[in-house]
C-alpha cells in the first residue's frame, strides 16, 4: 500500500458513512479493482490516485466538466466554495449547479455539503497534469458555451416505415436468440475464465445454439446480465429463474424488460439528452452528440458507449443510428409506450402449426409462449424465430414419455394444435416409442442383495437380447455392468447416474417402478448441478467480487465502530506513524472533560500511543481507549 496521506485518512473518514450498497457503486463508478481492497484506507488511496482521478473525470459530462473546472479556478487551494459563487460565475440556476456537480460528488471527485462545494486538493492536482499526454486541460471546459448538435432533419413516412419495419425485424430476432442463449445456459453452464470472460468453447456452443455469430454474443450476454436473465457465479455463466418466467411472458412484455434494463445502464445526462431528441426519423448524429455531451472521454467510456449504441441496434432502439418510433416512445415515454408501438409492427402470434409426414413441425408466425415450450419438450427445435421449425424423433418422443407424457397426451396436444392433423408416420412414432419405453427398467437395488453382489442398481428387461447387447456395448463400460441372470445386468454406480447414461446411449431405459422413483443424472455435464436446474439471480451474485469487497469494507467498519473505535483510531495513528504526518487528538480525561493535541506519533503497543507534543515538546503516552477523535490535518 501507498504511503497514507492526510487526504487519503481524511476520504476514509468519510468513507466510514457509506453502507454496502454505496461502497458497491462507487467501487463500480470508479472502476477500482476489488482484489486489491482489504480496508477502506486502500479505497481512499485507490480513489486518489492520479489515473483514477482521471478516469472518474472521463465519465463526467460537458456541464459536469464545466462546472468542476470552474470550481477549481475559484478555489484552487480546495478549501470550498459557495454554490451561489460557482453558479454566479457560470451564468445557470444554482439547482443545475448541484445537478451537475452531484454526477461528480457520486464519483468523490467533488465534496457537496449544504452550499458548498469542495474539490479536494489532491483532486485539484491531479487535474493539474491534464493535458500533457494528448487530453484536453480542465481548464478547456471551463464556461464552456459551445452549442450541442442540433437535431437532425426528420425524414419522410416512407423512410420512417422502411425504418420501422427493420427495428420490429430486430427486435424479434434479439428476443428469440437472448431466450436460445438462456435455454442454451439452463442445458449447460458456460465456463467462465479467472481473467474474465466465457471459456471459448463454451461461448461457440451458445453462440451456435442461439444462431448468431461469435462477435455478436457478448453484446448478447450482455443485456442478458442486465435483465438478469443470466448471471455469473465463482466459475460459470448460468441461466437464472428469473430467465424461465421471462420465456414465458409474451413477446412484447420480454421486448420491454430487454429495453428497460438497457436503458437504465445509460448515463443519466446521455438518457436525458437522447429524449429531447427521441423524435421518430431523425438522423443519424448520435455520435456527434456523445462527443460534445462527453468531450473528456476515454477508451474505457468510449467503449462502453459504443457497446450500448450496438445494443440499441440490436433491440430495434436505432436503426443505422437513427432512433426508430418504438426507440423514440422508449426514450421519451417510456416502455409501455414502446410496447405499444411495437405492437402493430410484429406479426401476430399463431397457435397452431403444419405437422408433415417428414416428422417435422413448421409454424407459419411467431408460435405462442406456452405451445413452443411445451413443443419443445417433445421434439428437437430446427430453427427458432419468425417461423420456427421442429423435429420429432424416438429420442425426442422417449424425453417426453420419461417427463411424464403418453401416447395418448402426446397425441392429443398434436391433434389439438396441427392445421394437417396427426399423419401416419407422427402416430407410427408415438405409439411404437410408447410401447418400447420402459423396456429397460433401472432401480435401486435392497440393502441384503446390494451387499451380496457388491453393487447398487439394477437393470432389468424382458427381452435377455436387449441384456445381451447392453452387457457387450462399449460405451456403457464406463458402469461397470454385471450380468447376474438373463434379464439383470447389475452396477456399483447410483442409480440415477446409470439411468441417465443409458438414455443418453438411446436405450428405452425407464425408472424402476417403486416407493422412490429416481430421475437420470448425465456424468457429462459434471459441474455440482443437476440437468435443468436453475440458480436464483440473488444467489449468483453471492460470487460479485464487488459486492464481496463492499461488505468486507463495510463489516471492517462495523466491526470498528461495534468495538468503540478502538480499531479505527489504531488504524488511522499506524498510518500516520508510517507516513510521519502530524494528527490532531481529542482525549476524554478521567473527570469527563476534553483536551485536544498536536502531535507527532512516534509508536503505537499493548493499547496505546505515543507521541511528541509539538506545542510542549514532550512525549506522551495516551490509552488508545481515551481517543475521542482523532484527525490528519490536510
């Protein structure tokens, strides 16, 4: 750690009022690396840091600049100044003063208390250096007047419903691949990297499962995180509950949840400047724009602006940056009236589909919610979107036999929803699949015998060709199987994990029949979770490191506080004592009285301090336990 400075024991002493939530967002806002946070003495010095200091001035908007560097003019030696002062000299309203400056104080780059303002002195001369390496000086945006691009033309209805009809073909396409990339997630977790990131393999897997290209899914992900439709655990990307009810609403209520969730990661003054000029048609200098509204920015807000505008393309916001209707009624009325726009501009949901001789499955539109998903159960989806297409198979049939289906409900929903009826081939499947499934059967096998044959499960089948081939098959090796008659093979692994592998080796193997049914489990998958099971959005983000080291700090304090202060005083005089500063010293004397000194710390053992009086000139020696207050003087 840095030595400590009195600005940096002074920003720790203000640190200590933050709760969890507050030191989270700063700790986001600043963008201050968690794993290097063991007390918020290190926060301070991290938020003081000159390149720090720089990047939270990045983030800052025109009138934010403006508004700062006009305050370091004024008060160079950052002892305050009034906000009465700073909006005179500015020329606007004191409110748009402190709008302005409460962007800067969420980042501790400005102090705002009552009618003052401070720009701490190590802020002020960090922003000194400004300037020498290709950055504008603060000094540039100082009263800055300079003009916002003004809006563009609008364009004529044709070009608007050429518009619109490409952000609608948008918005649907992005819907249908965040929820294949959700059920992508629920089939199997993604990989995620110690430096960051999904494992490649993984993420060419979803990419390839939700049909997009590779460079196309993090951008993807992205909303997805933000909707917490997927979030991150220790060591994968998982779909989240959350993702399940999502898939189920309709289609508009998912658009809108997508586009509120981008929304909400805007900067505040770019989502206010962008509805000013939401208006349907008008051009494209949304760049221009976030130039002038951003004139300090660096590649780390460039990027993130950058993936935003990709994002709005996606979700049908802009159209080759242009904002479409549905974009325009976002930014500046909110989701209802998005959804509301995009309403008419979607072809409808249909409930019914062509089912063909070839066991396929076609919907001529987007098929209703709870008719794809239970679709789904049944058969391989071929293709998702405008007109998605199925596959049955005896593998696909024999999934939704062993969830609980028959022949006759397969049957039934089949008839109910296809425009062609129930072809022959389609009712040939069913019932054959029907009648074959269960012709395997897997148990556990009782206490007496399991000990006799030293084993666990048994497979069973009436037919002992079908126990022929499963006691010969090699991919099944790995269970260790027994024969032990000519109906029962017989293995040491559980149950559940021989039931699933002999699916997965499109064997017609069933549960056992019994007071303890038992359900596949896939050795495949082996990441600690069982196929389809979901983990609450809360719960993954028990992994954030930010949310880790905010209540780590946070617990460090408390534990001070809980303690007397005690801890913080120590704290604060070992860090003054390294760094050979000065402290001011409250003491509570034995009759109840105060005594305040300066001094000079010279150690610190066994519950209490010295140091050189520099008004007397003598040591002292002071019980940690009577330190009301201690102080480093800036």
């Amino acid at each position: 750690m840095p030595a400590a400075s009195p600005a940096s024991l002074a920003l720790a002493a203000r640190l200590r009022q933050y709760d969890e939530a507050e030191l989270a967002a700063l700790i986001r806002r600043r963008r201050v690396s968690p794993a290097t946070l063991d007390d918020l003495f290190d926060l301070a010095e991290a938020l003081l840091d000159d390149a720090s200091i720089a990047s939270a001035v990045a983030d800052l908007p025109r009138a934010s600049l403006a508004a700062l560097a006009t305050a370091v003019e004024l008060d160079p030696d950052g002892r305050g100044v009034a906000l009465d002062t700073l909006a005179t000299r500015l020329g606007v309203p004191s409110a748009d003063v402190v709008a302005a400056l409460t962007i800067a104080a969420e980042r501790l780059v400005v102090v705002l208390d009552d009618d003052t303002v401070l720009v701490p002195s190590a802020v002020g001369s960090a922003l000194a250096g400004r300037g020498t390496a290709g950055t504008p000086e603060l000094s540039a945006f100082a009263l800055c007047d300079d003009p916002a691009p003004s809006p563009l033309r609008p364009v004529d209805a044709d070009d608007i419903a050429r518009l619109n009809r490409v952000a609608a073909e948008h918005a649907f396409e992005c819907v249908v691949r965040i929820g294949e990339i959700t059920r992508s997630l629920d089939r199997e977790p993604a990989r995620l990297l110690a430096r960051g990131g999904v494992s490649l393999p993984d993420a060419r897997r979803v990419a390839a499962e939700a049909a997009i290209s590779d460079e196309a899914l993090a951008d993807h992900l992205t909303l997805a995180r933000s909707a917490h439709l997927v979030a991150d655990t220790s060591d994968e990307l998982i779909a989240t509950e959350t993702a399940e009810r999502w898939r189920a609403q309709p289609f508009g209520d998912r658009w809108a949840t997508l586009a509120v969730s981008w929304s909400d990661a805007l900067p505040d003054p770019l989502r206010v400047e962008l509805a000013r000029r939401a208006v349907a048609g008008a051009g494209d200098r949304t760049a221009e724009l976030v130039a002038w509204l951003y004139p300090a920015a660096d590649a780390l807000l460039t990027e993130r602006l950058d993936a935003l505008d990709r994002q709005a393309a996606l979700l049908g916001i802009t159209v080759g940056g242009r904002a479409s209707t549905v974009g325009a009624a976002l930014l500046s009325a909110g989701s209802d009236a998005a959804t509301s726009a995009l309403a008419p501009l979607l072809p409808p949901e249909v409930r019914q589909v062509y089912l063909q001789h070839d066991l396929t499955i076609v919907s001529p539109g987007p098929l209703a919610a709870e008719l794809d998903d239970r679709l789904r159960g049944i058969a391989d989806v071929e293709a998702a979107g405008l007109a998605g297409r199925y596959r049955l198979s005896a593998d696909s049939v024999t999934r939704a036999i062993a969830r609980g289906e028959t022949a006759d409900t397969l049957t039934r929903f089949l008839a109910e929803i296809s425009l062609t009826g129930v072809p022959q081939p389609v009712a040939y499947l069913i019932d054959e699949t029907a009648r074959r499934y269960g012709s395997i059967r897997v148990g556990m096998l009782g206490a007496d015998e399991a000990t006799d044959l030293a084993a666990t499960t048994s497979i069973r089948s009436g037919d002992p060709a079908l126990i022929d081939t499963l006691s010969v098959d090699a991919t099944l090796t790995p269970l260790g199987l027994t024969r032990t008659g000519p109906h029962r093979l017989v293995s040491r692994l559980d149950p559940s994990l021989v039931l699933g592998t002999l699916i997965d080796a499109r064997y017609p193997a069933a549960p056992e029949d019994g007071e303890h049914p038992i359900a596949p489990a896939r050795a495949s998958r082996g990441r600690g979770r069982a196929p389809g099971t979901r983990v609450p959005a809360t719960a993954a983000s028990a992994g954030d490191p930010v949310l880790e080291a905010a209540r780590r700090l946070h617990g460090a304090t408390s534990s001070a506080d809980a303690a007397g202060g005690d801890a913080w005083v120590a704290r604060q005089w070992e860090l003054a004592l390294r760094a050979k500063l000065p402290v001011h010293v409250t003491v509570r004397l034995p009759d109840g009285t105060e005594r305040d000194f300066d001094l000079e710390p010279t150690g610190i053992a066994a519950g209490r301090v010295r140091g050189r009086d520099l008004a007397a000139d003598v040591e002292r020696t002071l019980p940690i336990s009577s330190i009301a207050a201690l102080e480093v003087p800036e």
